[in-house]
C-alpha cells in the first residue's frame, strides 16, 4: 500500500509498504484524508522531539472502517470514523485523572504507532470516534486539530464578555478565535502575519484581525482595552518574540495561554519578573483528551465551528510532496489536505 515516508529530514517520499494487521480490539481502516499539521512540517525540518525520520507521516486523519476485530463492538464495517491520534494507558495516575493526553506511557503516530498518511491503518476502538455518514473525510481529519483547539479554549477559561487576543491564526489560532467569538468575547483581536489567514477571520466577521508587521499590536491592545490589556492571550506560534509581545498584552490578573512548540534549546523571550508582580497565569496547552475529542465533534456536527472551510488545498496521495510543499510555503494555504 502507498504511504507518505519522511525517509530524510526535508525529503518526502511516497513508498509502497506492508499493509498493517490489526489486533482483535482493533479496526482497520481506509484511510480518506489526512491534514498536514504544523508538527508534521517540525518533523520534516528535523525539528519534532520524536518523530525521526524514516518515518511515516500524519496524525490528522479519517476514514472508512474496513475490518473490526472480534472484541470491537463499538463500530462496525463501512462506518466513517475520525483517530484520535494517541493510545494512552487508562491506568496510569496521569490517565485516571482525565490527563491521558500526558500519559508517560502514551503511544503516538511516530512513538510506537505507524502514521497516519497511508492507505490503510490500524486504531484501538478506544480512539475511534464515529462519523455522520454525510461527514466529508477531510472534515472527519480536522477533528483532532478542533479537539487540541477546544483543549486550549477551556484551559484558558474564556468567559462570556473576557478580552482575548489571539496571536497566530494558523488552523489551531484560527479555531481558537472562531470558538472566542462564538463564546461572544467583549474584545476580540487576532494577529498573523499571512494575509491568507487574516482574510479567513476576516470572512468570520473578525474586524481586528491584524499583520504585527503592519500594526502596533501594544497600542492597539491599548486602544481595545483602555490600557488594561486582555484577560486571555493565545499565543500560537513557535516565535520567541510572540510571547514576549503576548507578556506585554495580558492584563493583570490574567491569563497566558502558550499553545506552541519553541524550536529545541530556544528559550522564551519573556520578563517573568513582571508577570509575577501583575499575577498573570501562564499555562500551557498540549494535544487533547477523550473529553475534547468529543466536544469537537458535537461542534462540528451542530456547526458551530467552520472547519471545513480551513482546507484551503487538497492533493492525491500521489502529490505529497507537493503538499508538503505548499504547506511549507509562507502565503497562500491555511489547510493542507491529502487524499487517498
């Protein structure tokens, strides 16, 4: 069967390989969409703390269920299914405490798991989560991204009326910001430096949705939120600087949301000083759980989030290396889908 291979740092391949065999709590599945993650592109830079080349790539993805095993009762042959990507122990202290998501033991696409970007793949019935039959593949795949987006929402405790900004507006961001406004934020400003992005919230009804290089993000924080700044700030991507700039925004009082993987040995630009005297909490926000997974869904099923319209390019499994092509590239692409 054809899978998407990191054989080298920055070398994509597509590569005929064994197709898998699956346990008897087990699925196996065809594989319908896959979503180019901004963790697959820190693995084909040589930047991901696990995912080595060679290796096969993705952890965004659905697709149809082909066989079950014989203890699988959950699913059945031809129901559409969307992966949660991460088999956690449900036994560990971290598990029983609802933070599987931290499970020390936990196997991921890459870690003791194959990738998702191949024909066929296997899943635990645990990590399947089934589909409305009408559900298109490649919404089924952004699934996970809504889910680690839905993780981040909550731990940055959003009220009705809170004042958020949210810096980067990649698909994470951007579904954060989409929640914030539908969460009906007293301010909402959103920052990214690809005018693609800034187009899509645009399209969202989102007005305050800036280039950093073009406008002073401080003195519009200043002139939103009379001088206080906002209680929420996301910070999205891997720059040094963003949080720096993201410390400067929060108010007193308030929350610093760090959803983002700094490059290895990098260290944040921040004064931690100030954020201690204005007792500003920081936490961070890593993957998702069972319990994000599921809201996900019911969101994407009631449509309350616009996932769909985050693929902004889609390619054959043929064309992968185009796909990760475009995705790398600055402008032009929210959303990088691969078919099969």
């Amino acid at each position: 069967m054809k899978a998407v291979v990191l054989a080298d740092v920055e070398t994509i391949e597509v590569q005929d390989i064994a197709e898998p065999r699956h346990a008897p709590d087990e699925v196996l599945i065809r594989v319908g969409a896959g979503g180019i993650c901004g963790s697959d592109m820190h693995a084909f830079h040589g930047r991901h703390p696990f995912r080595k080349p060679p290796v096969t790539m993705g952890h965004e993805a659905a697709g149809e269920v082909v066989a079950v095993g014989r203890d699988v009762t959950r699913v059945a042959v031809g129901d559409r299914v969307a992966i949660e990507p991460q088999i956690a122990c449900m036994r560990c202290s971290l598990c029983l405490r609802g933070l599987s998501n931290l499970c020390q033991t936990v196997r991921r696409p890459g870690l003791g798991w194959e990738g998702t970007f191949a024909e066929l793949m296997t899943a635990p019935e645990r990590v399947v989560y089934r589909l409305a039959r009408d559900t298109p593949f490649e919404v089924g795949a952004l699934v996970e991204p809504a889910a680690v987006a839905m993780r981040a929402f909550r731990r940055g405790d959003v009220r009705m009326g809170d004042r958020v900004a949210v810096l980067g507006a990649g698909p994470i961001g951007g579904m954060i910001a989409h929640v914030a406004q539908r969460a009906r934020a007293g301010a909402l400003l959103v920052t990214d430096i690809k005018d693609f992005n800034l187009t899509f919230m645009h399209d969202l009804g989102i007005p305050d949705a800036v280039d950093p290089r073009q406008v002073d993000v401080f003195e519009r924080c200043t002139e939103m939120t009379s001088g206080e700044g906002f209680d929420v700030v996301f910070v999205c991507p891997g720059k040094r600087d963003v949080v720096a700039e993201a410390a400067r925004a929060v108010s007193a009082g308030g929350t610093l949301l760090l959803f983002t993987m700094a490059p290895p040995g990098e260290k944040w630009n921040a004064d931690l000083f100030d954020l201690y005297f204005r007792e500003v909490t920081v936490r961070p926000s890593y993957s998702c759980g069972p319990d994000d997974t599921s809201e996900a869904l019911g969101r994407i099923a009631r449509r309350e989030v616009r996932v769909a319209d985050l693929v902004s390019h889609r390619f054959p499994v043929g064309d992968s290396v185009e796909a990760f092509a475009r995705a790398r590239a600055l402008e032009g692409s929210m959303k990088v889908a691969i078919t099969f």
